[in-house]
C-alpha cells in the first residue's frame, strides 16, 4: 500500500494552536458584544428624539410648502384665507412643542435645533411671498420686512457660533412679545388690503393699519432684541 505523505508540496501541515483560536473567538465575542450595544444606545436615542414635541415642529416645516403656495395665488381670497388657517396652525403648533417638551420632559437636543429653525423658516418664506405679491407696499412695510429678515440671519448666525463654544443664547421675554406682534401682523398683511373689502368689512382700512402698524413695532423690537443679543454675544468673539 502507498503511504500517504505528511507533506503536502514539500512542506508540512501546520495545526492552528488552540489558544490562538481561543483569542480570535474572544475577540469577536467582543466586537459582536460591543457593536449590539451600540446599535441598541443608537436606537434608544433615536427613539428619544421621536416625540410629540418634535413631530409637531416638523410638522411645522411640512406646512411651510402649502402657505407659501397659497401665497402665490394672491387674486383668489379662499386661497388667501387658506394661508391664514395655515399660518395660524403652525403658529398653534410653535406654542405647544414647547409646552408640552417642558410638561412631559420630552425636550431633546434634535428640538432645541430644530424648533428656532422651523420659526425662522416660517416667517421668512411668508416675508418673501408677501414682498412677491406686493402685500408690503402698504404703509411702506416692506422696511420692517427687511429689518426682521435682517435680525433673524444676524441671530442664526450668533446662535451657531455660540454653539460652537458650549454658550447658551436663551430667547428674551422682550423677544417673545416680537415673535407674538409678528406672529399677529404677517397673517393681517396677507389679506387685509385685499379681500376685506369685497367681503363687505366695515372696518377695511383699520384692519389694514393695524396691521401696518403691528409690522413696524414687530421691526423696533427686532432691532432691540437684535442688539441685545447681539451684545451678550460679542464678549465670546475676542
């Protein structure tokens, strides 16, 4: 009989020491191990940030696209009145992710970002339809509608670098009464001057100067507010 041969071209088998096999499987126990738990702390996370507070700011965002689009249609007065119910209800939800992130302890760093973010976004594409259909031509607010365009880019902008250096950069209660003013003359300039009067409104043109005048007051406190915070913020640029 032929004998098999130990050597396979000339050279011998080596056998895999069991304590090496031993160390490989360890340390993939300890990989798998530590890869669960991180998948298992990302998940969590996630679903922390998942919350009515946030969906609600979110929401928010995803009513921008429908006012702005019913912005466009400036001849049609339903249209122009959608986007007042519309404003209106990102307006509701701007006051209860905030009440409800505090009552429920459902705030969250994704929410901290985002709820400024969806505010700022907000005002500002009504500001621009409402300079495209030519509703700021009245009372010359098209002034103030710079003026808190201007303000919102100066704050966003100190805002992020604040952040950069772990400083905080809390509203003011002289900020919330601007974001309240604003919040009451945005939707009074998109149909005051042009569908109160064909719906037989006694009071056209005191609606209309209300709104005006809510516009400018919005743009005083906004430059107040802007230097205020801008003051708090500059001693962290040196």
């Amino acid at each position: 009989m032929v004998q098999k041969s130990k050597k396979t071209s000339g050279k011998k088998v080596k056998r895999t020491p069991k304590k090496v096999v031993k160390k490989v499987a360890s340390g993939v126990k300890k990989v798998a191990v530590s890869g669960a738990k991180t998948v298992a702390t990302t998940t969590k996370k996630v679903k922390k940030q998942i919350n009515i507070p946030n969906i609600l700011t979110i929401g928010r965002i995803w009513v921008i696209p429908l006012v702005v689009l019913a912005l466009y249609f400036k001849d049609n007065i339903w249209m122009s009145w959608l986007s007042v119910l519309l404003f209106a209800l990102a307006g509701v939800t701007d006051f209860f992710d905030g009440y409800l992130a505090r009552h429920l302890n459902q705030g969250s760093s994704f929410g901290r970002v985002l709820d400024p973010i969806a505010d700022k976004l907000l005002v500002g594409a009504v500001i621009v339809m409402l300079a495209y259909t030519g509703r700021l031509n009245e009372g010359y607010c098209f002034i103030p509608a710079v003026i808190i365009m201007c303000r919102e880019i100066l704050v966003s902008g100190l805002r992020e670098y604040l952040a950069e250096i772990k400083v905080g950069c809390p509203v003011t209660r002289l900020a919330k009464w601007k974001t309240t003013i604003q919040m009451l003359a945005l939707p009074i300039m998109m149909v005051a001057h042009h569908h109160l009067h064909l719906i037989g409104f006694e009071h056209f043109d005191l609606i209309l100067y209300a709104g005006i005048f809510f516009m400018w007051v919005a743009a005083i406190l906004t430059i107040i507010t802007g230097y205020d915070y801008w003051k708090s913020g500059r001693k962290y640029m040196n």
